[in-house]
C-alpha cells in the first residue's frame, strides 16, 4: 500500500532539513534535532502517520489516581 504524496512529501522536507542540519525540536528555537530516530519520530508526527496518541496531563493524572487505588 503506498502513502499519499502529502504525507510523503511531508516526511521528506523534515528529513531534509534534518540532513542539513536545520531541524528543530519543539519550536524554531529549541535544540538542533542530531538524533536520526527523533528526526524520523518528527516526521511521522507530523505528516500523521504516528500511531501514538497524545495525553494531557489531566488524562494522565486521572490515570494515575485510578491506579493507586488498586489493589492486589
């Protein structure tokens, strides 16, 4: 099954600007992106291929919470 050309292109452009040592991590001035698997983790991310889902911190306390009260 071949991947739609936006999410090709898309993958592309951040492995490029990873290759020419222009990839950012969380903003335009956050640090230079030198790890070749965060860079591919950036461009699944955006181009939406992740398969992870995202978690606010209400969502994760909640879970926590739940969790503490189980016994075993």
């Amino acid at each position: 099954m071949k991947k739609p050309a936006v999410k090709r292109g898309k993958m592309a452009k951040v492995m490029g600007e990873y290759k020419a040592g222009k990839l950012r991590s969380g903003s335009k001035t956050g640090p230079k992106v030198k790890d070749k698997k965060q860079a591919i983790a950036i461009g699944l991310k955006e181009s939406g291929q992740s398969k992870t889902p995202r978690t606010t911190d209400t969502e994760r306390s909640k879970r926590e919470k739940r969790l503490s009260k189980v016994t075993f």
